[in-house]
C-alpha cells in the first residue's frame, strides 16, 4: 500500500477514534452503553479509545454510521445550549473541545471549497469558534475588538449601536491582519440584529477584502439572512431559533 493511501487509512481509523470518544464525552456514555448502541464489544471499544488499537476500515464505518446523527452539530448543539429568560448561554459548547472538534469538522465541509484565506470574528466569544475555523481552512486568523492594541499604529475602524444595553461600540482590527484580495469567512457566535455582522462587513469592504462566508453558530433572527444572500455569500446557520424568539 502507498504511503498515501496508509495516511489516509490512519486518518479514517483515528476519526473514528475520535467519534467514540466524542460520543462518550458529549452524552455521558459508559462503554456498555456504547457497545450497545455500535454493536462493538466493550473490551474492543476501550482498547480504541485509549489508542492501544485502530479499528478495521470495515469497524470504521460502522462507528461512522451509528453515530453520524449523534454527532450531528446542530443537534449536540440542542441538548447543550442553555436559554434561560430570554438568554443563550454557550459555556456547554464554547468551553467543550468536543464539541469544537465537530465545528471544525463543519466549517471543513462547508468552506473547505473556497478559497478563503483569512477568519474574521469579533472578541471575546466567538474567538474559540473562529480558532477552530482558522485551523480547519489553513487560513490565518483577524479578530476585531472594542480597544486599540497597544503595539499597532494602525487600526481599520467601524461603529455600530449595540441594542444590549444600547450604546455605541467600535470595533478596531490592525490593518496587516486584512489586506486588499484577501477571501474572508466572518464567524459568529449568536447573531441577534445583525449588527456586529454588518460592521465586520463594512471592515472588510475597507479593507478591499472579499467576503466568501459567514459562519453562524446560533441565529435569533432571520432579519438579517437575506441581506447577506443579496451579497451572494455561502452562508451556514448550525442552529436557527429565529423561530423560537418571543
């Protein structure tokens, strides 16, 4: 067998690997209840998820099948996040390198075609997101924020009213981090007006950059969806609850 073609075989073998122990870790599962469920032995199982053994291509695509809709992001992304009064809380996902792995894995299927060079998001929670996008697209990361960095002269900057609590925030990004030709993917971790989105676009309009994508964890509303369309961007929503808003 080709080089190649081994590492490609390893990196099936090690995926699956990762599914068990996604599994077991997102859902709480004992390795009887996961036996169970692939049809595996416990023994067996244990021995692939501490590494001592790599499962047969032929095991791979069972472990592959039975939890393909288990590890589905959007619905691990249900059982995780947390609404209370009216509020998302994301600490289950944002803090779960699981659960990241999984994003990554989604920004690789959806993006993975264009030639996007550059991640974008704005601080602070989106950042573990746009991490695990930069990784996943071999593309170099820019991340806005509400200050100045202290070692940068210069800075593109934009404002934009934020509507909690309502007040006037400006995002500024060192102007080596974005360049003119650049293919950019914005991420987000909740979208709720659009407005944060709005302001990164204008970012990158200023920029001379090119807006490929925009990657949404969670999406409150649909307001803002068709605008981004008319722009004739790939946009990708894991978890819409546009519909669930009061």
């Amino acid at each position: 067998m080709r080089a190649g073609r081994r590492l490609v075989k390893v990196d099936e073998q090690l995926e699956a690997v990762e599914f068990i122990n996604t599994a077991k870790s997102i859902y709480g599962l004992s390795y009887r209840e996961l036996s169970q469920i692939l049809g595996i032995p416990e023994s067996l199982l244990c021995r692939y998820a501490n590494g001592d053994l790599l499962p047969s291509l032929d095991t791979v695509s069972v472990i592959k099948d039975r939890l393909k809709s288990m590890l589905d992001l959007t619905e691990v992304l249900r059982r995780n996040v947390v609404m209370k009064d009216g509020f998302v809380d994301l600490n289950n996902v944002l803090f779960n390198p699981y659960i990241l792995r999984l994003y990554q894995r989604r920004i690789r299927e959806f993006f993975s075609d264009l030639p996007i060079n550059k991640v974008l998001t704005a601080a602070t929670d989106g950042i573990p997101l746009s991490v695990m996008a930069s990784y996943a697209l071999n593309a170099r990361l820019a991340i806005a924020k509400q200050y100045k960095d202290i070692a940068t002269e210069d800075f593109y900057e934009v404002g934009y009213i934020a509507d909690s609590p309502p007040r006037r925030v400006s995002l500024y990004l060192p102007k080596h981090l974005l360049e003119k030709g650049d293919e950019v993917l914005i991420v987000d971790d909740i979208v709720r007006t659009g407005r944060t989105l709005n302001a990164l676009v204008e970012m990158i309009n200023n920029a001379g950059a090119h807006l490929a994508g925009v990657s949404v964890l969670i999406s409150m509303s649909n307001s803002w969806v068709e605008k981004m369309r008319d722009r004739n961007v790939r946009i990708d929503i894991i978890l819409d609850l546009g519909s669930m808003r009061t």
